[in-house]
C-alpha cells in the first residue's frame, strides 16, 4: 500500500513538473525517477495510471511453471539470492526459456512477498580498494575457504576449497576437497588449474598460508620444503601478502564469497567426487559464464583472449594417473615388475606406504610419485631377477641442476660459446646433463678461457656433446702447450749458452824451422 501511495504522489509530481517546463532529464534529476519511468508516466492519462496502478501483478508468464521449484527452494533456504535461484534453474530445468537475471529477481522477489518468505539481513560487508587492471597473463590470485554442508541425512559436512582466479580475465576455478588442504593436495590444486586454464600465470599472489610458508620474518619468507621444490620446477614467481591484508588480494576474496554463497549455500552434500563435477559445470554456466558485475565482461571470452598470454604446461595432473597402478616402495628404494627390480632415487621410500605409479610406453617404465612428478624411466627387461639402476640415482640431490648448472659456467668463463655448448648438453644428453655438468665442475680447473674456447667449438663441430670429452680436449690442449712451452724454453737455453762462449781472437802462430828437422835427422 505504501508502495501504491508513493506512485501515486510521483505520478502527479511528475506532470506538475512538467506543466513548470522542465523536460524528462530535469524531471528525473529532480525526482530520483529512472528516465523511462518519468517517460512512462508522461504517456499515461489520469484514468490510465489509476486503472494500471490498481490491476493486480501477476507473475511472470516466462518463470509461472517453475513457482513450485522456487518456493520450495526459498522456504528450505531463506538465504537464497536470486542468482544462486536462476543458477539451480538452469542445473534442474533444460527447458528454461530465455530470461534476463533482473527477470530471477522479480520473480524471487514476488514469490518472496506473496509467500512470506523474507530474505534474512546481510552483515556489513566489507569495503575492498579497486586496483588498476594488470596485463593479460600477468597475474593469478589464490586463497583457501572452507564451510558447512548439509546432507542428505540432515548432518553437518565440513567441506575446504582451494580457489585461484586469472586477475585480469576473472576466469575462476576452484577444488574442493573433505579434509584440510596440505601443501601436497594444494600442488595437486595448482596443476588442476593450469590444466583448466590451459596454461600458468606469470605470477601468483598469496595469502601467507601455513601451507606454503614455514616461517617469515620482515618480507622474507621460508617457504614448506614441497612447496619450494614445486615452485622450483614451474616458471612462476610466488608474491605473498602482508598480513591481515585482504585487499591486496580482493579478486579471490570475491571468488570465495562468491562459491560460498552461490555455489555451495543450501547445496546438499552426497560425496567429494560429485561435488567437484557440479563445480566445473557451475563454473561454465555461472562462474565464468555470466558478466562480471565488476568488468562488464564474461570471464570465458576475456580468457579466450587471456590463455594466449600464458605460460605453458609443464606438470602432469594427478587426473592422467587415475587409470595407472600403483607400486609400493621397497626399504631399497626400488620397485618390483615381472620379477625385476627397478630402481628410484634415493630418499623415495618414507615409510610402508609409500606408493609410485608405474606407466609402460612402448618399451619403457615411467615411474611418478603420488604428488605427480616425474621421478625414472627404465628400459623394460625380459630377463628375469636383474637389478635396474640409473646411474644417478645415488648421487648428491642437495643441490639443484640449477646451482650445478652456474658453477659449470662460470669453470667454463661464461661465454657465448660455452653457453651454447651448455644448451646443446642439455638437449641432447637431458638424461644424463645434471651427470655431465658435475664432471665440468669436478675435472676442469685453472684452465684459461683461450683453451677452453678452442676445446668447445672442437666439440661442437664434430658433435661432440660429452662431458668427458671435453676435458680429455683441454687436456691435450693444455699438455701440448706444456710440451710447446718447454720446448721453447730448452732452445731459449741453448741460444744463451752459445752466447756465452767467448770468440776466438785471431792470435799470432809460431812456424817451426824446417832447417832445424834437417839437422836432426
């Protein structure tokens, strides 16, 4: 009736604005009316309004036959917004006319009024600072959540969520999980999402999460050994938060609130595995599917553009090795198949349950550990009872092929040249590159960068990509040098002796008489 009372006070405003001379524009500054209701108003005739104001609303013909679905989901759920109604529509219905969202929100709004159903009062929410849009490919945002489902059987379901967003895109994806997430389950997290976005950003923004960070002090941050070791394998740079600081990560901040109360409010939980394939589906028709209210753009077609900008995929998710079997660990560190004993690296097996997968390619075993990493390949035997073993698998791994890989050059002075060699090493001996590069730093030293040049263009120009023979060069090259050297030095030696003998000075010779020979015979 207020309502009612209050268009019938603006109707008359209206047309005794207008009879004062101020046009639709004027009118609707004056009056807080959206111009096409100021319009409206100035269309109808007295008898008009009246008879338009007293008809009944009805509800809307395109949503009537879905009144019992919406009744029935408000009264289980007073919390409900109407986008989280037109999003269970569209998972329940495939025979949804078209609509416009504003068209949900009358409709729940009417089915609100008519039913008694009041929507509960939101808290004060949070003020975030809007930050300038950053480029294509540049950043993504993560952070965790966590809340309560129902179930079927009306008991309480503690459920946890790892969600990360393409800041510029918005295009969001998020893995749920039973229990709380580890920095082993938040790797798996990560690599699902890569796969979903067809790529890796740049860098990626943290919460200072236990998860990934052991410990911090003043903006230096020591982060969890696993997490280090996967950070260390991909080509994105880690930015963490300060403290207490939500703002600076306020595009997932949304996204939670977002999954929260969209997805996952009043939702019934049946188990993990169904819910995760209700969330890629959500995600699709909702999540990255609608326009954002932030950019006025879809996620999905800004990522369309976004994933050309993206890095590309390096790890293997956890999904591919579902199919695979899996091989318990020995003490050893070996495996057992078909009788033989292949090995792994050493520090593999932790305890009796420590499990690989094992894949066969053509001719070939790939071992990965559960955490998705690549860990051996052996050649298949047919034999039976043999030991196979990769000859680095007893090696020191306390240091990454990064840190070998700087020391190699720097032995090597760090030339064009011998970063050339270095990138040929790694191509063509991959397997065996972190072996090589320790023989570089083992056997070569005190060498000039003269000898080593001449050393490596002689290995590049007869293919020669071998450690070995590289150092077996320059010391040949360094013996002949030797060998020239005292050479040189013996010839310099006999040309200062020479020299230091005196010249013979032409001295007078006594003649002996040939008279005083007669005499005596």
């Amino acid at each position: 009736m207020i309502n009612k009372n209050k268009k019938i006070y603006m109707w008359y405003k209206v047309k005794e604005l207008r009879e004062k001379g101020l046009n639709k524009s004027q009118i609707s500054t004056e009056t807080q009316l959206d111009r096409a209701t100021v319009r409206k108003y100035l269309q109808m005739t007295e008898n008009e309004f009246h008879n338009w104001i007293s008809t009944s609303k009805n509800l809307p013909l395109k949503l009537s036959k879905y009144l019992p679905f919406v009744k029935k989901e408000l009264e289980a759920c007073q919390y409900l917004s109407a986008a989280q109604i037109e999003d269970r529509l569209k998972e329940n219905f495939t025979d949804l006319p078209d609509f416009h969202s504003k068209t949900v929100y009358n409709f729940t709004e009417l089915v609100r009024r008519k039913y008694n159903i009041p929507k509960p009062k939101k808290k004060d929410a949070r003020v975030f600072e809007k930050l300038p849009e950053l480029p294509y490919g540049q950043q993504a945002q993560v952070d965790f959540g966590q809340t309560f489902m129902q179930t079927s059987e009306g008991k309480r379901r503690k459920i946890y969520f790892f969600a990360m967003v393409l800041s510029r895109s918005r295009q969001k994806f998020f893995y749920l999980d039973n229990k709380p997430f580890t920095t082993v389950s938040s790797i798996h997290a990560h690599n699902l999402a890569f796969e979903y976005f067809e790529g890796v950003p740049k860098e990626i923004l943290y919460d200072q999460d236990s998860v990934f960070i052991h410990d911090e002090n003043l903006g230096d941050y020591l982060l969890t050994n696993k997490f280090k070791k996967y950070c260390n394998s991909q080509d994105f740079k880690t930015i963490f938060c300060r403290k207490a600081d939500p703002q600076s990560k306020g595009k997932v901040e949304n996204v939670v609130k977002f999954i929260k109360q969209n997805f996952l409010r009043g939702r019934k939980f049946a188990d993990i595995e169904m819910l995760n394939k209700d969330a890629i589906l959500w995600l699709k028709r909702t999540g990255n599917g609608k326009r954002h209210s932030g950019t006025q753009k879809i996620p999905f077609e800004e990522w369309c553009n976004e994933k050309k900008y993206l890095l590309p995929l390096k790890s293997k998710t956890k999904k591919e090795y579902q199919n695979l079997k899996k091989y318990k660990v020995r003490k050893d560190n070996t495996i057992i198949y078909k009788s033989n004993h292949y090995s792994l690296p050493a520090g593999t097996y932790k305890n009796k349950e420590t499990s690989i997968f094992l894949e066969i390619k053509q001719d070939s075993l790939y071992l990965y550990s559960i955490e998705n990493e690549h860990l051996a390949t052996h050649k298949i035997s047919l034999n039976k009872g043999e030991y196979i073993r990769n000859t680095d698998h007893r090696r020191e791994k306390s240091k990454t092929t990064a840190e070998f890989e700087k020391q190699a050059f720097e032995i090597l002075q760090k030339t064009e040249i011998s970063e050339e060699f270095i990138a040929l090493l790694k191509k063509k001996k991959s397997r065996y590159y972190r072996d090589n590069l320790q023989y570089i730093i083992k056997k070569i030293n005190c060498t000039s960068e003269k000898i080593i040049t001449e050393s490596i263009l002689f290995c590049i120009e007869n293919k020669q990509f071998n450690s070995n023979v590289l150092c077996q060069i320059i010391e040949k090259k360094k013996l002949e040098i030797e060998q020239k050297q005292q050479a040189d030095k013996f010839i310099k030696t006999e040309i200062d002796v020479a020299e230091k003998i005196p010249e013979i000075s032409e001295s007078k010779i006594s003649k002996s008489n040939i008279n005083d020979y007669e005499k005596l015979f």
